[in-house]
C-alpha cells in the first residue's frame, strides 16, 4: 500500500479537502438555483421553504466537516450558512428581476442552517459523553 493513505494526518487532510471541496460545490449550486429565472428552478421538495431550509442543513453540515475538529466548527458553519442564506436574498432583490427578496426565506434558511447546528452540537455532546 502506498505510504501516504496509511498515514492517519493525510487520511483527515484528504476528507477535509473532499468536505469542502463538497461545501463549495453546493455552494455553488445553491448559488445558480437561487439566481436562475423564477420558473425554471427544478421544484425540490415541492414547498419553497423546505428547500432553503434543507439546502441550508446540508451546506451547514459540510461546512462543519469542512472546518472541524476545531472547536468553533460548529459555530462557523452555522454562520457560512446562514450568510449564504442573506446573501442569495440580497442578491435575489438587487440583481434579479424575476425574483424577490424575502424574510420567510432568510427564516428558511436560519432554521435549515440552526437544526443542523443543533445535530452537530447533540452528536459532540454524546460522544463527550462516552468518553
């Protein structure tokens, strides 16, 4: 076997770089769906706030695999996520002309990005404790 996949440091460097490598590439894609024209967006879940939401949950959960065993992980993937999240509003009511704005949707995404913080808080909490 090769020197360096046995080596546990260059096993956690290469699933850090496939996390964010993961992370940005679903920024992006979040990214070009929140940005495309309103109507040609694939429908996802069929209710618009459950797509933020679960957009939101997954990009926060790379983000911390991403930035972990740091111990403000967590705390800066829930931030990453809910920026994006701002950010695609912002973006939505300034550059886009078929689309708008909304707080619902930054809500959407606070909660998406929150739950996740909150699995991730919840599993370090339990492994602490078998400790």
């Amino acid at each position: 076997m090769l020197g360096f996949m046995s080596n546990p440091k260059s096993k956690i460097q290469n699933s850090k770089l496939v996390s964010a490598s993961a992370c940005a590439a679903l920024s992006l894609l979040i990214l070009w769906l929140a940005l495309m024209p309103a109507g040609s967006t694939p429908s996802g879940f069929g209710w618009d706030k459950l797509n933020h939401a679960g957009a939101m949950a997954a990009l926060t959960g790379l983000a911390y695999l991403s930035f972990q065993p740091r111990v403000w992980a967590a705390s800066a993937a829930f931030l990453y996520g809910t920026s994006l999240g701002v950010l695609i509003e912002l973006l939505q009511g300034t550059l886009t002309t078929g689309r708008t704005a909304e707080w619902s949707d930054v809500v959407a995404d606070l909660i998406g990005a929150g739950t996740a913080w909150v699995v991730i808080r919840i599993y370090h909490r339990r492994t602490a404790l078998k400790r």
